[in-house]
C-alpha cells in the first residue's frame, strides 16, 4: 500500500498522512495515533526514493570529525552515535559519518553544505570559539550541536552541565577532607574541557580553597596524556592527596599510572574521573568514582530527537536541552591521608596487584 491509497482508506489527504507519520506538530494527537494504526494494519511501507525526489531531500544527517581528536577510542562517542542510528532509523534517516583531517574540517563542512549531502548536520565536541558553528549559522543550514560555544542563544543545541559535575566532584572531596585536589584537563578550547575547568574554580572558592599552578595538568585526550599527567602529578615534592580526571579516555591512563605506582587508591591518592572509566578497561582497579551523566545511547536519542524537532520548525526555545550530571560513588575516592575516618583499611579500596605483562 502506498501513501496515496492509505490516505484513501483513512479519507484524509496525503500531506496530512505524511506530516502524522512523520511527527509533525500541527498535527493533532487523536489523528497521529489513527494514521500509525492504519498504517500498520495494511502494512504500509514508505517509499524513500520517492519521497527524497518530492521533497528534494537525501533523508541524510550528517557528523563530520577528524579521527585525530580521540573520538573513535571514546566508546561513550561510539554509544552515542548508536543511539542516533537507532533513533535516525525509526525515521527512515540515514547517518552519515565523516571523517576529514582537523585542517580540512571548514572545507569539507564547506561541500557538505553547498552540494546539499546532507538535509542537517551534527556539530559535535563544539569548542569556545567555533568556526564550523559560525560557517553554519551564516549559511542558515540546519543543524544541531552536541555541546555549546559562546553563541550559546543561536541554535539548537544539546549539553551537559559540565561545570556543575567538577563542582560537585571537588564538594564530595572537600567533605572527604581534602584540601590538595589535583585537576587533569583536556585543551581549554574544548567548550566541556573550558566548563568543566569553571566548576573546578568554582567548587575551591566555594570551599575556601586555593588553587594550586602545579596541580592543574593539561592532557590531551588519550590514554597515553592522562598516565603522563598523573606521573607529573605523582613526581611533585608534595603530590597532592586527590585528583579530578576531566574526560574517561584521560581517566584510564591516570588509573593506571597510580596503579603502576602502588597507590593505594581512595586510601593514599583519591581519584575521581569525569564519565568514569569503560568497564572492559582491563585494570585490576576498584570501582572508579565518577561523575556521570544519562547514557550516551539517550543522548545519542536525543540529538536524533532534536534533528527531528529542527526540520519540524519547533520554536528554538524547544530545541536547547540542558542535562545535568550526578556523582556515581565508588571505591577510588575517600577521606583523606591522616583523617580520623581513615585510619581503618577499607578492604575494597585495596588496590590488587598488576597483573605480569603479557609474553
């Protein structure tokens, strides 16, 4: 059955139909619900060729990124981009990944844009200052972006309220009695990496504290960046007696540098690591305390969400979501070295031994 014999049976016109199968808001919800019914009583199937020629579309979003920013060793990232695909899917939208060298990003934004691949685009791991987010606006194509930038009041865009995580992890700390909480940080061009840092700021001042030069560590977003910064941290006269990791991926290599180490973790050095540590990270570590937030499979529904919501017209107001973040407890972090409530071993915070390297 075809749109124009399902519009038939239902005696209602074909723009109707598609705009109800396609969640459009004029539409009201008694009818919605009626045509999906129908439509799946006599086995309906969308023609998507047809329709991409009628309305002059490619049914197509698109993400471009460059694979020297960490993106694809984020399995977070991965999850997000399956919940797009599942979400995009349901609307018989395809998601189109490209990759392109950080330089090229403009220039293949650029033909994106002006061959009219793609009906939007996601903008992901915006920065301070965005340049693919100002080419965007200018052009007046559609798009959506995972994160925000300084235009924050011009788009639509999804977040998380990354400031607000660091502050809570340096407040839970603090009420562990810390008072020399170390920070590891993604480049501060990052619009997340520049917030997060905020809250960090803004969770010392609140407890009286002050900050430290040595104790805040850049890293890039790597493995290979967070072990390095740990070790620095680690190799100070004074090290300090807690650290807050900014992004997962730098999070392991920090773990795993206490761990080398022989920290004892939550007991010598406690650790808290934004988004956690992924659960095949093969350390022989207790549960690492973390700053969570919802899943990245909801966000990646989401984003889909709000593409939908875009190309419906929905008022801008409706296309800005903010989520905030939580405080997963777990065994990495406790009250500091010399504290009263520190001097019986917690036997889950015991750090076990490495395992030999492989042959």
């Amino acid at each position: 059955m075809d749109l124009k014999q399902l519009s038939r049976v239902l005696d209602l016109s074909p723009t109707t139909v598609s705009r109800a199968l396609n969640g459009y808001a004029e539409v009201s919800e008694a009818t919605r619900l009626r045509v999906i019914a129908a439509a799946a009583e006599h086995g309906y199937k969308p023609n998507f060729a047809a329709r991409r020629l009628a309305l002059q579309k490619s049914e197509t979003v698109g993400i471009i990124y460059p694979p020297d920013v960490g993106e694809l060793a984020d399995p977070r990232f991965l999850e997000v981009v399956a919940g797009m695909t599942e979400r995009f899917s349901e609307l018989g939208i395809d998601l189109l990944i490209v990759t392109t060298r950080q330089k090229d990003e403009l220039a293949t934004y650029a033909r994106m844009v002006q061959g009219r691949r793609v009906d939007a685009l996601i903008v992901a791991r915006t920065r301070v200052e965005d340049a693919r987010v100002d080419y965007l606006l200018a052009s007046g194509f559609p798009f959506v972006a995972y994160g925000r930038t300084t235009r924050n009041d011009e788009y639509a865009w999804f977040d998380f309220d990354n400031a607000l995580g660091t502050e809570l992890a340096v407040q839970r700390l603090v009420g562990f009695g810390h008072r020399d909480i170390a920070y590891v940080q993604a480049p501060q061009l990052l619009n997340f990496a520049a917030q997060r840092y905020a809250g960090y700021c803004r969770g010392l001042v609140q407890a009286g504290l002050a900050q430290q030069a040595a104790w805040v560590v850049p890293s890039p977003m790597s493995r290979r960046g967070g072990f390095e910064a740990m070790r620095q941290l680690l190799a100070l006269p004074n090290p300090p007696t807690a650290v807050i990791v900014d992004n997962n991926l730098a999070g392991i290599g920090a773990v795993r540098a206490l761990l080398d180490a022989g920290v004892s973790l939550g007991r010598e050095i406690s650790v808290i690591v934004y988004d956690g540590v992924p659960e095949d990270n093969l350390l022989p570590a207790p549960a690492i305390t973390s700053i969570d937030q919802p899943t990245p499979h909801r966000a990646g529904e989401m984003l889909a969400g709000l593409v939908q919501k875009m190309q419906q017209r929905m008022p801008l107001e409706d296309l800005q979501v903010l989520w905030h973040p939580s405080i997963t407890p777990g065994d990495s972090d406790g009250p500091a070295p010399g504290s009263a409530a520190n001097t019986t071993p917690r036997a889950s915070n015991l750090t076990p031994p490495l395992p030999p390297p492989p042959t």
